[in-house]
C-alpha cells in the first residue's frame, strides 16, 4: 500500500493539546512516523484532527430503518467527521442478545462507510428487570452496555448487573434521571415550563439519578460512564466521585452545550431531546465543566424522528435529534466563542471516548488508525436540514448560521468523505 | 388592530384587550335587549372543535356565533377521526379543505392550538389548550371585573387554587399584569408553577394572608382530573385551608367581588353561600360577559380577514 502524506496543515493534538503547522504521513492505514511518501495530499492551511468518536449514535436498525440506516447514518457521519460511531441499543427491537448484536454488526459492516461498534442493553429488553447475556454480548463484541434512556429502577437489579459487569470489565453507561421525578415530563421546570404550561421536571431529577448510580457504583466498583451530565446540580456529585477514584466519566450531549430551554419558543418540537433542554445557567455550567475536564465526553446523542412523530403537540412529539453532521459545527461555537480551544474540543470529541472505550483511535501518535479528518473552523454556513444526509431531518439547527465544515473524512487512511 | 387568531393573552397589546372590551361591553348591553342579533357573522363558517369535553364553553360559543348569524357546526373531536388514529394536523387540514371562517378548537395539550393554527387559513380561537391558555376566559373576567369595579387597572386581585393545572390562571395573570394591576396567586405550594414569582406576582400559601385587602377574589375550580394524584392530602383539608367561606372572605375589602370560571365544587373549593350572594358573587355575570366576549372576538377576526381578502384581491396579478 502507497503512503500517503498530508502537508500543509495545522495539526490537532488532543494529546500533547497543541495546534501546530505541519504535515502528517499515513501508511498502512496506520499513522506513522517514516517519511517514505510517495503521494502527497495538501491540506492548504486547513485543521486536521483526529476523527470524532460518538458514544451514543442511535441507528435504527432493527425495526425503524425508515428513520435511518446504517447506510444513511454512515454518508451522515463520514460528512460530520465522525470516524468511529458507538451505536445504541435502544431498537425495536432491543439489541439485548448476541443475535441482534450480530445482525447490526453485520449491517454496519456491509453498509456503512465508518467504523461502528455496538453497545447492548443491560438488561431484556431494556425493562430493568433481568440483566442480559453480558458475556456473550461481550464475547459477540458488545463495547458498552446501557438501557439508553431506561433508567433501571430497581437498585437490586443494577447493582447485580453492575457486579456482573464488573467482573468482566465491562463498561456500563448510566442515563441519570430520577425516574419518578421526571415521569411525564417535557421540559425542565422553571419560568419557561410555567409560562408555555409544558409538564416539565426538576433539574434535581439528575442529580438523584446521578448519586444513586454512583453510590451502586462505589459498591459494586463497576466501570460507569454517565451518558449526559445536563445540570449544575449533578457536577459537585460528580467531581465527588472522581476525587474519590471511582472508575467514572461523564459526558453531555451537543444540544446541551449550545441551546437551552428558551430555544423551544412556541413549541417548537425539534428542540425537543430527553433529558430537555436546560436553563442558560445549566448551559454555562456545563461548558465550563467540560473545559475544565469534570465532563470528559461530547456525544451528539443523535436520535433520528421522522416528520410524523415530530408535527405533534410538544408534550405527544418524539424526543431526539439528528447531529452526526451539526456536531462539529456546533461543538466549534464553543471555540468561536472562547469557551474551549481546540486541542480540548477534540480531547472531548476524539481521545476520551476512544480511551474509555479501549480503542487505538482518537489520536495521532505513531501506530494509531488513520481516523482523521480535515476541517476549516471558519467557514461559514447556513443549515439547511433537507441537505443533510440522514433520512430523518429533524435538527434544531434548522435555519442556523454555523461555522465550521468538514473538508474529508480519512477512516483507516482511506478517504471517505471529500467536500 | 390586525389580529388573525385569537390564540392567547401573551400576543395582545393592552391597546387590543381594550378595543375587545369595549365591543364586548357593546354587545353585552345588546345582549339584554330583544334586538340582540345580527348579521355581522352572516354567510360565516364557525366549526366548533372541542377534544376535551365541555358543556358551556362550547355552549358559549355556539350562541355567540348564533347571534351573529354564522353556521355553527360542533364537532365532538374524543370519539372520531382521533380514535382512528388521525394526527392534528390532518385533522386540521380535512376541515381546512371545507372552507370554514373560524376554527374554535379546545385542546388538552398546549401548544396544540398554536399548531392548529399554522396549518390552516381561517382564524382559529384558542377556546383552551391544556394548562397553557384560555384567552376568552381571561376576557370575560376582565370585562365582568371592569364592569363591576369601574376599572381595570390598579386592583387588587388574588387568583386562587390550583393554578399549576389552570390554563384560566395563566391567561389571567398576563392579562391583569399587561392592564397593571397587583396579582397574587393564593395556594397550597403543590399547585404552584415552579419559578412563577420570577413573572411579577406575589405568591401566598395563607389565604387569609393573601386575601387581606384585595378587590377581586378569583377562584379556581380545583381539577381533580388534572391531578396525577398526590398534590393534596385530601378535599376536606383542602377546603379547610383553601376553601372561600365567609370568614376568609372577610380579610378582602368589603365591596370585594368574587369569580368563578365555573364549573364549581361547592364545598370544595368554595361555600355554596357565598357563590348564591349576589352582593358578592358575580360568577352568573362572568357566564353573560362570555358570550358578549366570544361574540366581540369572533367579529374582530372574522373583519380582519374580511379586509385582508379585500387588499390581497386588489394585488395586481402577474
């Protein structure tokens, strides 16, 4: 195989946290440090980082592939800069034995153009009452294991499982919601819910939800990631565990870190995600978090809904939106604002998840997958969904200015994307 | 004024709540009179959607529409096209295609007007949308308020009850507020919206406390099925702290009125006698000025898209 050398860019190390003018060589499809090019590529002064790995991506393969396809979600991802897509479980039906597992894997494998890997769920059919096969799953190649948005009420339940999953080193992913407290609810509680009238929930519910998690996982001491930290009130608990030297990370969606509850406006339902949208004082705290390295995940909890399940009153429409292709545009609204700089962005995007996961990707030392992607931060756009690759278009960036577009894809030194 | 739908208090100027009080105080002296139809609405055509029940809403309504001469049609939305699985939309599209004037619609989701209202071409009226507004309610308490007391600004009011659940006690406090006048909400902290003091009201849990010297006492039907179960011990400590009887009423000033939107729960949220005092009780005038309020409503929006189909006939065509 020919190597391929990409000059004349600034490079993103999420590693050493530097952004420096250089070039990069890829032979194998591997990352490396010999300089025997033969074809070089020329990257004109743009950024390269390291492909974004998204903890979080939901395809809805099995049972909904009239939403999206591991076909669509993969042309959607290579054009968002995503590399390595980490599927949910949350399917119809749920990918909660080593037979679903295989046929998704089977599907990303005949269809989609970047990397993917499965989580399953933690327990049949994601009802939280008996754990799934966790070592067959594993076995069958299962990265993760999570209910998604199902929070497992019983605590006898998670802690066994979270036990089980121990054992084995499995990673476990939490949704943190107290689910009584945000049973029925649509939006968070506060003036904007009262005016609108929207059945809304407590922000208190994550922090519930969050300390009874980490207190199983003080007991059981299974390896936990909190899929989305959306509240100030949840960080303190959060910091606590850390400190503490739980094996815990946390992450927080897209939509968390650039909108808030106001967004919704007159019931506009593509601004409707679960857990909803939060104050602009949860926001705040959330970024800074994430600069600080408290939060160390941005995932674009990419939720496909089609146009039925969306043109319904607020409280009766779907909860979810697309972001593989706004996540990148939208994560460098934090860098255009200053809020976080480059190396940390992709630190968030790229190397923790792919450290929490134990995968090589994520970063550009020597011998690391040639994930990579070529972007300019700067350029200017406006959103229109029906451009979008996902068969479901339901971003709330609809109508939006953005900055920042995706110029190639490269997932294992092989291009996949090129504007 | 050129308002196309009536879907809320929040979108009204106090210069546009004005001008709809004083038609509807209009019509409301007409309506005591033997001459109290037109045909202002003639030719017109009124589709009353209601998917929640409602007696005298919808009564309202109808007679409203009658008065003026419009075709009223009453659709009972919870058994239909809902059942076979139609979405609002659809709905709404299907009787857009028949050409109608006006759309009442009652909703128990809010937002659900507003939606309604951006897939069809005639007015639409917010005749209540789950807990968020119901603006015509909101207007016949202001226009019975500001005949009884002479005016509609620099009151008192105290607004009590369930006001979470009560799409009548959101469309009031923007209405009493926009028209400046002092609003309290009177209740148990359960039945209380989370962050409602940040938009300029005092809360009370005491009633007596919170009636001390106000002009209007409005209560609120306590909706038993609103309740997911829970916001209350039980109705009899219910009334006991939150019921209106003779002696809490006594902490309001003397020629205070007292409201209800009706339908009542004597003995739950209010005292059978106090809602048959006719010096105190103004809740069978609030039931008139509704239908006068409905009626001043449906004439504005119904000339409002009169005159816009008149200017965009007269757009040249290309």
């Amino acid at each position: 195989m020919k190597s391929l050398r990409i000059t004349n860019v600034h490079i993103i190390d999420p590693e050493r946290q530097t952004v420096e003018l250089g070039s990069l060589t890829i032979k194998h499809g591997l990352i490396s440090a010999e300089d025997t090019t033969v074809l070089t590529y020329d990257g004109q002064g743009k950024y390269l980082a390291p492909g974004i790995v998204d903890i979080g991506t939901k395809v809805c393969e099995p049972g909904e592939r009239h939403k999206e396809s591991f076909r669509s979600a993969g042309l959607a991802a290579a054009a968002g800069g995503v590399t390595t897509l980490i599927t949910r479980p949350d399917t119809d039906p749920a990918i909660d034995s080593p037979e679903t597992l295989e046929f998704a894997g089977r599907r990303a494998q005949a269809a989609c153009a970047v990397h993917t890997y499965q989580m399953a769920a933690l327990t049949k059919g994601r009802l939280g009452r008996e754990m799934t096969e966790i070592g067959f799953l594993q076995d069958a190649g299962a990265i993760a294991f999570t209910d998604c948005d199902a929070v497992v009420t019983d605590t006898k339940v998670l802690s066994r499982a979270l036990t089980y999953a121990r054992q084995l080193g499995a990673l476990v992913i939490g949704h943190p919601q107290d689910p009584g407290l945000s049973k029925g609810a649509a939006a968070t509680s506060g003036k904007f819910a009262s005016l609108q009238a929207i059945p809304a929930v407590s922000p208190m519910a994550e922090r519930l939800g969050l300390e009874r998690d980490l207190a199983l996982v003080e007991m059981t001491g299974a390896k936990y990631h909190a899929d989305q930290i959306s509240t100030a009130l949840a960080l303190p608990a959060l910091e606590r565990a850390k400190q503490q030297g739980l094996d815990v990370t946390a992450g927080v969606s897209i939509h968390h870190l650039t909108l808030n509850e106001f967004d919704v406006a007159d019931y506009r339902s593509f601004f409707k995600v679960k857990p909803p949208l939060r104050s602009e004082e949860d926001r705040q705290a959330v970024v800074s978090a994430l600069a600080s390295g408290l939060l160390d995940i941005i995932s674009s909890m990419h939720t496909p809904q089609n146009e039925e399940s969306k043109r319904l009153p607020y409280e009766q429409a779907a909860s979810g939106a697309v972001a593989l292709e706004t996540l990148l545009p939208a994560a460098l609204r934090l860098y255009h604002s200053d809020h976080l700089s480059l190396p940390q962005l992709f630190r968030a995007l790229s190397l923790n998840p792919a450290n929490r996961l134990g995968l090589p990707c994520g970063r550009l030392s020597e011998g690391a997958p040639a994930d990579l992607i070529l972007f300019d931060p700067n350029s200017p756009f406006l959103l229109d969904r029906f451009q979008l690759n996902s068969k479901s278009k339901n971003t709330p960036f609809d109508g939006q200015r953005m900055q920042g577009r995706v110029l190639a894809t490269f997932v294992d030194g092989q291009k996949v994307y090129q504007r | 004024m050129q308002l196309q739908h009536l879907l809320g208090i929040q979108p009204l100027n106090p210069q546009q709540i004005t001008e709809i009080l004083n038609l509807a105080d209009h019509y409301a002296d007409g309506n005591r009179t033997c001459s109290r139809n037109s045909n202002v609405l003639a030719g017109c055509t009124q589709i009353n959607m209601f998917f929640e029940n409602s007696t005298r809403t919808q009564a309202s309504f109808e007679i409203a529409g009658k008065r003026l001469g419009a075709d009223v049609m009453n659709m009972a939305m919870q058994g239909s096209s809902i059942k076979k699985g139609e979405t609002l939309i659809d709905t709404a599209l299907t009787l857009n295609a028949m050409h109608p004037d006006l759309i009442v619609v009652r909703h128990p989701h809010s937002g659900a007007v507003d939606l309604l209202a951006q897939k069809v071409n005639c007015s639409v009226l917010n005749a209540g949308d789950g807990w968020h507004e119901h603006p015509t309610q909101a207007l016949l308490d202001a226009l019975t308020i500001r005949r009884s007391k002479g005016r509609l600004h620099r009151l008192n009011i105290a607004i009590c009850g369930d006001i979470a659940h009560s799409r009548v006690a959101r469309s009031n406090l923007i209405l009493l507020g926009k028209m400046e006048n002092r609003v309290r909400l009177v209740g148990p902290a359960t039945l209380m919206p989370a962050g409602i003091t940040e938009l300029g009201v005092e809360v009370y849990h005491d009633m007596e406390e919170g009636l001390k010297n106000v002009d209007v006492v409005m209560m609120l039907r306590l909706q038993r099925e609103r309740m997911d179960g829970g916001f209350i011990p039980s109705e009899r400590e219910y009334y006991h702290r939150y019921g209106l009887d003779a002696a809490k009423l006594s902490k309001a000033k003397p020629d205070a009125i007292v409201m209800h939107p009706g339908p009542m729960n004597r003995g739950v949220e209010i005292d059978g006698d106090i809602a048959d005092d006719l010096s105190r009780s103004v809740i069978q005038e609030q039931v008139e000025m509704g239908v006068a309020v409905r009626m001043a409503a449906m004439d504005i929006l119904v000339r409002n898209r009169r005159q816009d189909l008149r200017e965009t006939k007269h757009e040249p065509t290309l």
